[in-house]
C-alpha cells in the first residue's frame, strides 16, 4: 500500500546531493524532504556502532536547526540491511552493569530526541532491520516496510541474553500490542512485511523498487497535514479488553509471567526481565519504562548466561566466513543421487536457499515420488504459514528436476552439474559403484564430488574416482531443512579449491559450516558415540528411560538420550555403536550395546516402527508416546551385577548429568588435541548446532576452560 501524496504522473522534486558524511549522508529535494542515507563502507551491513551513532547525532542537529527542512525520510544504501543491530561488540568493552547501563541510555537518548523532532521522519525500511535497527524505526514517525525477501524485523536482543536497550521495550508495545510486544522481544520473532503490517510495526508497505517514492509521497503527506499516521484498531476481544483496562493488564502480565517461568526458568533470565520493562512502562509511564530498561540491560550485560551466548553468535558468525578459496561463480546446477529422508532434504535447502536448480535421482520412481512429496509438502507448510508465498514455493519446486532409472534425459543433464551430492545407502561398496557409473557417465572433470556419509572415511570413497583430488564429505544433520550444522570433511588429498566449493555451497544452503578431520565419526557423531553409550549405561544401571531424558532436557538439551536413539532409529544407533567402538575402543565403553541388536531383532527399531524405547501413538496421536514395556523388559535383562531400578532412583540428578555431559566434553578436547576440529570455536558451534549441545555454557569446551 503507497500512501496518499501527489499523483504518480507528477514527478519527484528533483534532489540536491550532499557529499558522503561518513556513514550517512543527506541530499534534498527542492520541496524541503531530507533524505538520509545510511551506508557505513566500513561494514557489509549496516549497524549502530560508535561511528555510526556519532554520524547520526550530527543528521540530528540538521533536522533540528535547519529551518528549511519540512520533513525527512531515513533510508539504506546497502542492498540487504536497513540497520542490522547494534554493534555488541561495544558491550564487550564494557567492564560493569553500570557501565552497560550508561550505554543503554545514551541510546535512549538518540532515540527519544528523533522521536521528539517536529519534523516528520519516514522510516524505509528494505532489509534487515533488527535490535537497534528495530528501535530507530520505532522512534520514526511513520514506516513503510519493503516486501523484498531480505526484509526482517524483529528484536532479537533476547538471543544473547539481553533485552531491547534503546527504548524497544516501551515503543514496541505501543505500536503491536502489549501481548504481540511480549511476544515478539521474549522469542526473538522476526516479521516480514505482511505480518509487520498486519500486526502494527509497519504503517504501509512498498516493492522495493518503489520504496524510496512511497516514502517521499508519505514524508509530503505529513508535512502538509494530508497523511495522518492511524494507528492499528485492536479487537474489542480480547486485547481491548485485556489491555485497555488496569484489571485485564493485571490479568496479562501474571499469566505472561506464569508463562515465562515456566519455559525459561531461572536459567534466562533475560525474558522475565523484559516482561518486567514493559509492565513498567505501561504502568509508570515512558520515563520509569526506560529507567527499568537500562539498568536490566545492564544487569543483563554482565552474566555468564549473555556472555556465552555472545561467544556463540560470535563462533556463529565466524563459522559463516570462507577460509579457502572462493569460486569464482557460486554453484548453479547441484545432483543429489538418492531421494530419501536425506537426498530430498539437501535437495530443498539447494533449490530454496541456495536457488539453484537440482538434479534429484533416485533408482525408483516411487523413491523419486516420495522425495518429491516431501519437497512439496514442507513448502506447502510455508505457505500455510504465511512463511512464504505460492508463487515462491512453485519457484522452489520447478527448479527440482527428477530422473529414476528407465527415464531419459540423466545422461544429458549431469554435465550440468558444478557439484554432486551422493546420499545413497551407507555402504562402501555401493558408494564406490555410484561414483564410478557418474564418471562414466558424463561428470566435468572439475564439478566436485561430495558424500552425505556419516561415518565411512572419505579416503576411502575418493579411491574408487579418477579424480580423487574432487572428492569431499559433506556431511548433512536431519531434519536437514531444520538442523543448521554442515560438516565438511577433506580427506588428505582433496584440494582446497573444492573445500572452498563445498563450504561456499554450505552457506548459500543456509547452514553453519566447520571444516572436520577424516576420522570414524567425523567431529560431531564422534563425541555423541560415548554420550549415547553412557546412556546405555546408565540404564544398564537401573536409571529409567523417562527420568535420563528429562533430567538431561533440564540440563539443556533440546531432545533426551534415550529419544534421540528412538528419533535416529535403533539400528542406526547400533551400527554406529560398533563402528565407533572398533575404532575408539575403551572410550566407548561403560555399557552393553548388544541390547540394541536384541531390540532390533524384537522389531522394536524406534520411532518409525512405532516402539523402541518408549511407544508411539499413530493419527491425532501420533506425537504421545509412552514407555515401552517390552524394551523396559528387556532392559532388567541387561541391568550390570547388584544394579536395581530402586537403587537408581537415589542417584541424584547432577551426577547423571556430570556423568553423561562428562563423557561428551572428554572426547571434544580430544577431537581439539588430534586437530580433527580447527579451533575451540568449531567444537563449539558443531556441538550446539549439531546436536544440540546446551548453549548456555557456550557449548563443550567453556566449561573445560
């Protein structure tokens, strides 16, 4: 929607530039609209670091002494970034909370002094406009959003343990909504320009082509009187009522809390301490709001809890820089060899984040059927989510193009391919006879070659091509659409140039890329060997299979033991068992993994049999799921010499959880001592992105320190 303003025959005023004043810089149209451009050189994106802020208090004095300028709009010169955030980097020079504090309000000061200009200024808002960049939006007085893909908005701040600092705790709610507020800053929601609309944030939105015209039309209407910025109507119930009266915000910030100490606990206390913003700014006005705000901004700044959860979007965004050798093009054409869970997986993530087009084969056209479906299907939930558009979903699933055997066109389309993806069976010798029949059939002598295995040593898969020096693991976590960790296994002779593919690749699919040794195991599934078998060990202890996976979700694990042997399925956790058993030897000891072949050999092979561990209930159902009384059965079979399910329920919590956080923490200092990792940072982010290492610590090697 373009607001109302001249006529789309009349041209603009034409504008008279001014040269660049570091990070911004104003031109002016000859009917007084400031344009401000906020393009800081210095940074891909821009954020709100010193420089930038110490540029804006200047745009500031010329609003407010230049009498010639009626109205402003603000405005990126960066194609993907409005204003990103802040610069956290800043906080880290901080030593105190009052220090922290200081910093808060100073940003609060920038912002009520261009929320108080007399002057209009039109937020235009193309890319990410995150944290910081969110708050300077706020205390515009009009925003008109982009629809463009990269637009984000959203305060995040709660992601790294802290709260919105510079006013975002008072404005956002009078903008969304006090619950729609609460929301957003305790989960870190971002919007696109749909639901910013939709909700409030955004007061109209433009195509990006359109966006600076639309802006200059909306700064003119306000200037002269002829826009009046209507705020969102909210529903008489129940947000009127719960938010309109003293009774019903009563009413909401208690269940708001109730809520908020039950998901977060004493653990984050950033959330709890937002709520507390807000309620004071709603209850003892704009002033108490940002008092209460900068002093838990500060409080916040100073624990253990922010400090880890900075080091990890710092290891994060380290993790998405490429070390080696860039291509020259990114790649535009990617086979995936296998239609399972996993092949259709990677072949979604490459046709949706990395827009290229996918060769999808399978040796079936029911195999090539069910993959396909699966495409299909989770770009569907996208769209009925409001996540993403119809068209853009049929983008995605046109540039998926599927062969089986006894269907023309492979061999004419496989030269195409820059990259191949196998992810066929885990089997040597099915591997090697993939890889030979894609030589033989038509692959460039430069496109790489790359295995989703999870275990079997890429040396050995690269004996069986002419061209071993292409050949390269990329080893992707399931859900691959969900999970955000890719390994990227050389062997030793694999050249850096196809390192640098795959890992540019990688980032292009979206994922959080570490480059990993080629050992049994890999980095990840390396340290997850011994975990799974102090699980079995413990419950060869009498340790029952609900208390291990709760006590272990207390300790911050998204899934528990016991159901992720379920969710891989039992067999796999078997084989992997005795795969990393005959090359680990003793550190994978403590339990009896011949449980698991006995498991299996009942039928019980996890969730996709309906029983392995626990039971699984099928239709509206399906997600319950309750103890299995066979595998408990089983289980007292196994329990070691003088061990009982009584004796077990004395042990106490934290001992379970230094004994099997214990055993994942020894073998990633291994991994950091046999540089099968490259830093301590790579352990990290594998860890917490990989399996979902508790973040808090900062993942496994922290706590060593």
């Amino acid at each position: 929607a373009v607001p109302p303003g001249p006529p789309p025959s009349c041209p603009p005023a034409a504008a008279a530039a001014a040269a660049p004043a570091g990070p911004t810089s104003i031109e002016m149209t000859e009917d007084g609209i400031a344009i401000i451009t906020m393009n800081d050189l210095s940074e891909r994106m821009n954020v709100l670091n010193k420089g930038m802020m110490e540029a804006f208090e200047g745009v500031l004095n010329k609003l407010e002494s230049d009498s010639s300028i009626r109205a402003a709009v603000l405005m990126s010169g960066k194609d993907d970034s409005w204003v990103a955030g802040a610069d956290i980097r800043m906080l880290d020079a901080c030593k105190s909370a009052e220090e922290l504090a200081t910093l808060a309000r100073t940003g609060q000061k920038m912002m009520d002094r261009l929320a108080g200009l007399k002057k209009p200024v039109v937020a235009a808002i193309n890319g990410f406009c995150l944290g910081g960049g969110a708050e300077l939006a706020m205390a515009c007085h009009y925003r008109i959003v982009s629809t463009g893909s990269k637009t984000k908005i959203g305060l995040p701040e709660v992601q790294l343990g802290l709260l919105p600092g510079s006013g975002g705790t008072q404005r956002l709610p009078k903008l969304v909504g006090i619950q729609n507020a609460v929301t957003m800053m305790t989960t870190g929601q971002q919007l696109d320009a749909k639901r910013a609309k939709r909700n409030g944030f955004a007061d109209s939105v433009a195509d990006p082509f359109a966006l600076r015209d639309a802006a200059l039309q909306a700064a003119r209407g306000l200037a002269d009187g002829s826009l009046k910025r209507k705020p969102k109507a909210q529903p008489l119930v129940p947000t009127r009522l719960l938010e309109g009266t003293s009774i019903g915000r009563n009413v909401l910030f208690d269940q708001a809390g109730k809520m908020i100490a039950k998901k977060a606990g004493t653990a984050y206390p950033a959330p709890m301490e937002i709520l507390n913003a807000v309620r004071a700014g709603v209850e003892g006005g704009h002033a108490k709001g940002q008092e209460v705000e900068a002093a838990a901004f500060g409080k916040l700044g100073m624990t253990s809890v922010s400090a880890a959860l900075r080091s990890i979007y710092f290891a994060q965004t380290a993790a998405k820089k490429n070390p080696f050798p860039k291509p020259a093009e990114p790649a535009s054409t990617v086979a995936v060899l296998g239609a399972g869970l996993m092949g259709a997986g990677i072949a979604e993530v490459t046709a949706h984040k990395a827009a290229a087009t996918v060769l999808l084969r399978d040796k079936t056209l029911e195999g090539l059927s069910r993959g396909e479906k699966q495409i299909s299907g989770n770009m569907d939930k996208k769209v009925s989510r409001r996540r993403m558009t119809k068209a853009a979903a049929d983008a995605v699933t046109s540039r998926v193009l599927g062969f089986c055997d006894g269907v023309p066109g492979w061999d004419r389309q496989l030269p195409r391919a820059d990259v191949v993806v196998e992810a066929v069976f885990e089997d040597l010798g099915l591997k090697h006879s993939v890889i030979k029949e894609l030589e033989a059939t038509g692959l460039r002598p430069d496109a790489i070659l790359a295995s989703n295995t999870s275990a079997l040593p890429i040396a050995d898969l690269a004996k069986a091509s002419k061209h071993p020096e292409r050949v390269i693991g990329m080893h992707y976590f399931s859900p691959v659409d969900k999970m955000p960790l890719l390994e990227v296994i050389p062997h030793a002779g694999t050249s850096d140039a196809v390192v640098g593919r795959a890992f540019d690749l990688g980032l292009k699919q979206g994922k959080t890329v570490i480059v990993v040794k080629d050992v049994p195991g890999f980095y990840v599934n390396r340290c997850l060997g011994p975990f799974m078998a102090e699980a079995f060990a413990l419950m060869q202890e009498g340790v029952e299979a609900e208390r291990l996976d709760k006590v272990m979700r207390d300790f911050g694990f998204p899934v528990g033991p016991v159901t992720l042997a379920d969710e891989v399925g039992i067999d796999v956790a078997s084989h992997v068992n005795s795969f990393l058993t005959e090359h680990l030897g003793e550190r994978m000891g403590g339990s009896d993994a011949t449980v698991l072949r006995d498991m299996m050999d009942r039928g019980m092979m996890g969730r996709k049999s309906g029983k392995g561990f626990f039971v699984y209930g099928k239709g509206k159902g399906k997600g319950a799921k309750t103890v299995n009384p066979d595998a408990k059965a089983l289980l007292a079979k196994y329990l070691k010499k003088g061990a009982s399910v009584e004796a077990a329920a004395a042990m106490d919590d934290a001992t379970i959880q230094d004994r099997m956080a214990g055993r994942f923490l020894i073998e990633a200092l291994l991994c950091l001592q046999d540089g099968i990792i490259r830093s301590p940072t790579d352990g990290d982010v594998g860890a917490i992105f990989g399996i979902g290492f508790p973040p808090l610590p900062g993942g496994p090697l922290p706590p060593i320190d």
